[in-house]
C-alpha cells in the first residue's frame, strides 16, 4: 500500500477557488461538443441517412443498415479508451483531451461533406458515389467513436481529481450535463432546419434530405474552436502530476493498459455490465425512439424533435440531482436505483408508446431519459474512484465503453430487427433483461465515494 503523500498536500489549495470554476466549465463545454457531434449523427441516421446513404435498400434494410453504421462508433470506443488512456495516463489528462475533439470535430465535419450514394453535394459527384458513400461513412463514423472513447474519462478525471473529498459527485456532474446539453442543442438545430427546408415531411427531394441535414455538422466547427479555446486554459491535474513524479522514472512501469486488465479486470467487466442498462436507456430514447416515432407512430419529425428538447431538461435535471445526492447516499444505491426502475420501466414503454398516444409518447421519452439519468449522475465520480491514478484514464474508459458496446451498440440493432418484424414488445423485453443484468453488477459495485482517489492503492 503506498500513498502520494505530496498530493494529498497539494490538492486541497489546487482545487479550491475559480480553477474549478474552469475546469467544470472545460469539462461541461468539452462533452456537449463531443456528445452534439455524436447526437447529430443519430438524428441523421434516424432520419435522412437511409435515404441518402442506403437509397438502393427497402426502407426496413435501410434503416437497419443506417443504425449499423451508428453501432460502429460503440465497437471504436473500446479502441479509443485504449489509445487515448495510454496518452492520458502518461502525457496528461488536458493534452489528450484536445487531441480527442480535434479527431471529433473533423471527423463530424467530414461528414457533413460527405456525398449521398446517388445524390451530389457541394457541386462534387453530382450523381453520387455509389458503395463509396457508406464506406466513407462507416470509416467516419469509426474516428468519431475512437474520439469519444477517448474523450468521457478524460473530462470526468478532470472534475474527479479537482474536486474536494465528499463533492465529487457534485463536481464529476459538470461533464455528465454534456449529453443533456448536446441532445438539446441537436434537437433544437435540427428542428430549426427542419421546419424553414421542408423537413416536416420526409421525401428523397425535400430540401432537409438534400443538404439542410448537413449544416448542423458543418456548425461543429465552430463549437470545436470555442472548445480548444477553453481546454487550453485549464491546468493539469495535481493528482497526475504527483503520480508523474514518483512514477515516471521507473523503468519497471508497465503501459496502462496492461497495468489496468492485471489488477482490475474484475472491476472493468463490473462498471461495464452495471452501466450496460444506462446506456441502452439513453440511445434508445435518443436515437431509436426518434425513427420509432416518426416512422412507426407517426408523429410529425418537427414534433418529435420538439419534445426532444423538453425531455432534455428533465434529462439535465436528473443527472444534477442524482450526481449530488450520490455524495450523500453513494454512488452504488443510487445506480442501483435506477437499474430496478429501469427493469419495471422497459416492460412497460412500447406498450404505452403502441397507444399512439401523444402524451404518453412524451411521458415515455421523459421518463427513459431521467431514469438514465439517475445513474449517469454518480457514473461520473465512481468510475474514476474505481482506479488507481497509474491507469485511471485507462479503467475508467475501458468500463465506460464496454457498458457501452452492451448497452449502445447492440440493443439498438436488435430493435431494429425487432420492430420490422412487427415485435416492439420484445424490444421491452431486451432492454429489461438488460437492465436485470445490471442490478446484480451493481450489486457486486464496491462503493467508492468515501475514498482518496490521491492513494495509489487498489480497492
């Protein structure tokens, strides 16, 4: 057992006064970039993409084909939190941090440009590039998973090892508010182009289909240039730094990687399995739910995206409430708390969304979002409390985003199939044995708030 006895000394005066109040905001502003370029993505793969991408493809192949190439980006992320915690753990969190929007941004721009399978744009291929359009789709999409699998345990570690014992719920929720931030900001971009280019009604001529879809990847940009800035300006952590100088001479030191997988295997598969449940919750109710409205319920695109942005506010409401309280009660209760409701819940969804109801489509769209929220509050803190500082960026992000193949990549697949064969109800089932899966990981979650993530010590 060994401590990092200067950087307990040194934390406190580092973490306290307005450097927090800049690292909240870079890890805040850095997520909602990261998470608007993923969001926009699976608005359009819910919307426009089979038409411009799969347009030689019946609508059911399409739409399962497009969601394909939204799961890749869940496959890339293991690959990112292995690259990008390599780096993050050996040359720093805010260095490897920049380099994960760089990649985001660029590849989500790229996208943007990219032309349609028999559609031009820009005045290039102006009779499209045939197998070539989802192929380069694909290989984006790809970057922009490797990216983001870099990007969440960065900017949580940032919060986590800034902030003062007994608050880090209450910090670690700044770069937990991103995807609330990001679903709304992508909903209301796309819901502006909607309703001024004919986007109301989707049609293979509508100017929505042609190119209003690409201008909200263009836009990122201009929010990657405004997130630099701010990233450029906060300092490394104390915690990293104090861990560089005792470790980084010593010519035994393993790569993170393999340090991570020798001591803390368990504790990875653990946090991948516990989040499993939150993650099919949230690209369920933020991307599949979006094409099950609009092309299976009915609902016009503008309403649909409109209550999207609603059911972000609640969405943000629930992570900071839960991330708080997670202080108070720890983080495993309140994850566990919302595996069981997630259990109940996921039984009872498509039948109330089968009603064709408009209110209880909202009340279903609402409540998956705080319920996913519920856990992604705490999420924030526990995993970074789960590792040791040597590795931490490693552990973090390999748990996070093997909760996220489980939970993101493949159930949406599924539902998919589920649903073109006219069985949304197993959807319902899926997603509650999912969730059930979760419960006893979470059961087995060592509890972990009252812990000095300044020790270099394994739980």
């Amino acid at each position: 057992m060994t401590t990092i006895d200067s950087a307990r000394e040194a934390v406190p005066e580092e973490r306290s006064g307005p450097s927090m109040g800049r690292v909240a905001a870079a890890s805040s502003i850095g997520t909602t970039i990261e998470f608007y370029d993923f969001f926009i993505y699976g608005t359009a793969a819910a919307l426009v993409f089979p038409t411009v991408f799969f347009s030689k493809s019946d609508p059911a192949t399409a739409t399962l084909a497009s969601f394909a190439t939204f799961a890749v980006a869940f496959f890339a992320r293991p690959v990112g939190a292995i690259v990008f915690g390599h780096f993050g753990d050996r040359i720093g969190r805010k260095r490897t941090l920049v380099w994960t929007l760089l990649i985001m941004g660029l590849a989500t721009i790229l996208i943007g440009l990219l032309p349609g399978y028999s559609s031009g744009a820009w005045g290039f291929a102006p009779d499209g590039i045939g197998i070539w359009a989802p192929t380069l789709l694909v290989a984006l999409r790809f970057f922009q998973g490797f990216a983001v699998g870099g990007e969440w345990a960065g900017a949580t570690l940032l919060t986590a090892e800034y902030a003062p014992k007994g608050q880090r719920g209450k910090y670690a929720m700044f770069p937990q508010l991103g995807p609330a931030f990001a679903f709304l900001l992508s909903s209301g971009t796309y819901l502006i182009f909607a309703l001024t280019s004919g986007g109301a009604k989707i049609s293979p001529d509508s100017a929505f289909v042609e190119y209003a879809w690409r201008i909200p990847f263009l836009l990122s940009s201009l929010l990657v240039l405004v997130g630099l800035w701010i990233r450029t300006r906060v300092d490394e952590t104390p915690v990293f730094k104090e861990a560089e100088k005792r470790l980084g001479q010593d010519p035994a030191r393993k790569p993170p990687f393999i340090d991570a997988i020798r001591h803390q295997w368990k504790e990875i598969l653990i946090a991948g399995g516990a989040l499993a449940s939150l993650f099919s919750l949230f690209y369920m109710g933020t991307a599949f739910l979006t094409t099950y409205a609009t092309k299976v319920l009915g609902f016009s695109m503008p309403f649909v995206l409109g209550m999207g942005m609603v059911a972000a506010l609640f969405f943000g409401v629930s992570i900071a409430i839960s991330a708080t309280m997670s202080d108070r009660f720890g983080r495993r209760r309140v994850i566990m708390l919302s595996c069981i409701l997630a259990v109940i819940w996921t039984l009872l969804l498509f039948p109330m969304l089968d009603t064709k109801n408009v209110f209880l489509y909202v009340f279903g769209l609402i409540g998956t979002l705080v319920i996913f929220g519920i856990a992604y509050g705490p999420a924030g803190a526990a995993l970074p409390e789960l590792f040791e500082p040597r590795y931490r960026y490693t552990g973090a992000g390999l748990g996070y985003n093997l909760a996220g193949i489980f939970g993101g990549a493949i159930p949406p697949l599924l539902a998919a199939k589920f649903v073109a064969a006219g069985n949304s109800m197993n959807v319902g089932v899926m997603l509650a044995i999912l969730s059930a899966i979760s419960v006893l990981c979470t059961y087995f979650l060592v509890e972990s708030k009252d812990r000095d993530i300044d020790e270099d010590t394994v739980l």
